[in-house]
C-alpha cells in the first residue's frame, strides 16, 4: 500500500530532517507514526503526496512510485489532513471547500454535489454545508477539514495531529468518526492515548530514523523505547 | 465571530434586488455610475431624477433608508473637500450670505457633491443587497482575471482568521502589562505587526501546501456558475436605463 524506502531528505539551509526511513503500511492498517516535536515527523509526511521531493530513497502509493510526473494520481491516493483547519478550509463557503478537492480531480455537476454530500455526512457536518468555516467552532472545522480530504476518495488518509486543540468531546467524536471509515490511515501524533484508542500498529519516528515499530500496546508498554524519542505517557497512566 | 451573513455592509433581506444575480449588479452600478458621472453639471433637474430612481431602487430592495444613510459617513472627507473648493477655487466671485465665493467653483463642488453622493448611495444598495462571497463569485463570471478573483477570495475567508490572530496579540501584549501611551511605544507595535506579517506570510505557505495536496493547478473551482436570465438583467437594467435616458435627455436640453 504505503511504502517508504531509504528516504533521506535535507533542507535547503542544510539541516538534515530525515535519515533513511523504512516503512511499510500495508492496506485497511490503521498506523500512529510517533514521535516528539522535530523528529521530522511532518517532513516525512510531506515527501508521501510528493510536496517535498526526496533527496535519496523512494515512496511509493499502491505500487506507483511518486515522482513529478504523477503527483495529480499520488495526491488523489494520499489524502492529507493538516494540523490547523484555517490552512486547510479556505473557501467561502463549507461545500465549496469540500469541493475543492474532486473538482481538481475533475468532478462536476451532480457527481460532484454527491461527493460533497457523502463526504459532509461521514464526519456528521451535512447540516452546516452552506456556512462559513469561520462561523464553525474548532472541533467542526476539524471535521470538515476531513470531509474535504475524504471527498476525494484517498487510499491512505494521513492525520497531522488530529486530536490538537480539541476538547474531550470533540477528541471522541473524530475518534468515532476515523473508526467508522473504511481507509487506511496513517496519524502522525504524540497524543499516545489517542494512538492506543485508535491504532493497531505503532512506529516511532526519532531524530531522523525509524526507531520502533510494533502492536501499540507492546510499544507503550515499553519504557525504554518510549524514553529514548522522548515519549511520555501523561501522568497517571500506565499501558498494561 | 462576525455576523452570520456575509460582511458588516451587507443587509439581509430577500427582495428582487437582492435575488439578481452579483455579475448583473455589478455591471448595473457601473453603468449608473458613468450616467451619472456623464451628466452635464449646470442643470439640477437630471440629478433629483437620478436621485429618485435611486431612492426607488432602495425601497424596493426594503434596505431601511436610515441603514443606507449612516453609512455613508464614508463620503464626509470628500465633502468637506467640496465645501472648501467655493473658498479656493478661483474665478469671477458671488456672494453667498456673507461669504464672496468663486462661482465655477460653486458649481464644482456642487457636482462633486451631488455625483458623489449619488455612488456613495448606489454602492451601498449594492453591498447590502449582496452577499461577500455573490460579489466574489460575480466577478468571477464578468471574467475577473483568476488571480483577482482568488485574492478577493481568500481575503474574504482570511480578514477574520488574522483580526483574531491580531487580537490574541494584543490580548496577550496587553496581559504583560503593556499599554500604547506615547510614540514611545510605536517600535512595540511595529513588532507586533512585523510578526503579523510573518505569521500571515507563513500561514500562506501552509495554506498553500494543504492547496497543493488536493491537487490544486492554478485555477480554483467556480463558486458556483450563476447565470442570468434574460428577466434578471431586465430588472438589474431599469435603473442605469433610467440614468442613461436622463443623462441623455440632459445633455440635449444643455444643447
């Protein structure tokens, strides 16, 4: 499904973010990429719809490597949901933001109204359809900013943080929400509750390189793995 | 959190003005505009014409008159520029009460007044009868280039996001004890809008990527294709025809 092999990346000042990364994420998985602030978990996350180009390596969606050539086909397969809702909604209105993404693949008319509809009621914010993003509360534009990647029908769904900023209620219903979706998804986080609620699998992303992989539950349980990358359970809870 | 429709200028309601289309709006304020603009100076009549057919199209569109009216406090700096033109302009003088004024340039500040005036009031039925995002959409259907279209757009869906940013600035200068009394504390400000500009510049980028991963091309996706029926720009063409028969029938009377 996903596959990164030996991907290495430096910024254009230099600094060097990631340091041949292996990783596998086969289809249906639901896999939380962890790491602590500047691991290059973003980085990564970046080269997968091919927005940053690798300096060594290759990533590859479904067999179709990414390459400049395919970037339209790779950003169709890989739907990316970014950390703030206000970078992702831009639009006047919530269903031309859900728009955005199929028309650009080329939908329009009633097949396009249909997806905007389908997408709206899978995260529950059909009835706001007509509103401004700016007039909904943050765990409502964190919705829609998944109804929008959702619309264009992604093979792999990548969550940048998704449970960020948001209150208890609305950290359940996205969780909710990402368990009744039938998409790969691969969530890039340090809320490793979250992780557990959500994913099967776990992968620790350290300065650069993959630096664990394995069931979530025998990762958390792992202290030293944990304590390496920086990765702390909140107080009070241990995973057993 | 603004009001739930649209911008501060705009006045919900669902009369005939405000069903037409923006793009028919749009080129009817123009050409309203230009009859007024056209209309020779000398005589009054046209302009209480013109004035009437306006006060009409306000009725109809059941904007409250007085809703217009303290909006257009935007015009004061331009009349107190007319009221000044009398006393500088230069010129055989009349006497006007106690003051010996120019006379072309009492007939100068007359028309600036009264033209104006007259495009103050046109525009304000416009943006009251219509919704930001109609106007956006509208220009984009008058073949506004792409690029304008998509500023327009995302300055539309922005203003608020960075007046929260600002405020959250100042919010938080403010709980460290800050106050803006004297010039002395200017550099303070310009560091908070430099950081502004920053954030803003940034959140561009970012915008801009998130674009990009839904495919994004150069070219964003009509809002909406609204088009006009024939009866629409009928309705939207009665008060600029009226203008532009005025406007005519002034000019050959001026003959």
């Amino acid at each position: 499904m996903l596959d990164v092999r030996g991907l290495a990346f430096a910024y254009p000042d230099g600094h060097q973010a990631l340091f041949g990364v292996d990783l596998h994420v086969h289809r249906g998985e639901r896999v939380a990429l962890l790491g602590p602030n500047g691991a290059g978990k973003t980085t990564l996350v970046l080269h997968l719809n091919g927005i940053l180009a690798a300096g060594a390596g290759t990533v590859s969606v479904s067999g179709l490597e990414v390459t400049t050539n395919n970037l339209a086909e790779i950003r169709r397969r890989v739907g990316i949901i970014f950390q703030d809702p206000d970078d992702q909604l831009f639009m006047p209105t919530v269903r031309d933001d859900v728009a955005f993404g199929p028309a650009n693949l080329g939908l329009r008319g009633d097949a396009l109204d249909t997806r905007v509809l389908r997408a709206l009621e899978q995260v529950g914010m059909d009835a706001f359809i007509d509103r401004p993003p700016h007039h909904l509360s943050y765990g409502q534009r964190r919705r829609v900013a998944v109804a929008t990647v959702l619309a264009m029908e992604p093979e792999i769904l990548i969550m940048d943080e998704p449970s960020s900023n948001l209150d208890p209620a609305s950290r359940r219903e996205l969780a909710d929400i990402v368990r009744a979706l039938d998409v790969t998804v691969l969530m890039v986080t340090h809320d490793l509750p979250y992780a557990l609620e959500l994913c099967e699998r776990s992968v620790i992303l350290s300065d650069g390189v993959i630096a664990g992989d394995g069931r979530t539950r025998e990762v958390l349980a792992d202290a030293d793995l944990l304590a390496r990358p920086r990765l702390e359970l909140p107080y009070g809870f241990t995973v057993v | 959190m603004g009001a739930g429709h649209g911008h501060t200028l705009h006045y919900h309601g669902h009369s005939a003005i405000h069903r037409l289309p923006a793009h028919v709006k749009i080129v009817a304020l123009v050409l309203f505009v230009l009859a007024v603009v056209a209309t020779p100076r000398e005589a009054f009549w046209p302009y209480a014409a013109h004035l009437t057919a306006l006060v009409g199209a306000v009725l109809v569109s059941r904007v409250p008159l007085s809703y217009i009216g303290t909006r257009m406090v935007v015009e004061v700096p331009f009349v107190v520029f007319a009221l000044l033109v009398p006393f500088v302009a230069i010129g055989p003088r009349v006497a006007v009460g106690p003051f010996e004024v120019s006379a072309p340039g009492l007939v100068a500040a007359w028309a600036l007044l009264a033209k104006g005036t007259l495009g103050v009031i046109a525009s304000l039925l416009a943006a009251a009868t219509t919704e930001a995002r109609d106007l956006v959409a509208g220009f984009e259907r008058l073949r506004l280039p792409q690029p304008l279209v998509q500023i327009m757009s995302f300055m539309l869906r922005y203003t608020e996001v960075v007046a929260g940013e600002l405020s959250r600035m100042r919010i938080a200068r403010d709980s460290r004890g800050f106050r803006a009394r004297s010039i002395r504390q200017w550099p303070v400000l310009g560091h908070t809008l430099g950081a502004l500009f920053i954030r803003s510049y940034e959140r561009g980028e970012r915008v801009h990527l998130a674009m990009l991963s839904r495919g994004y091309a150069g070219r964003l996706p009509s809002l909406h294709p609204r088009t006009a029926t024939s009866g629409e720009w009928a309705v939207g063409g009665i008060l600029p025809g009226v203008a532009v028969l005025v406007c005519a029938a002034a000019l050959v009377i001026a003959r």
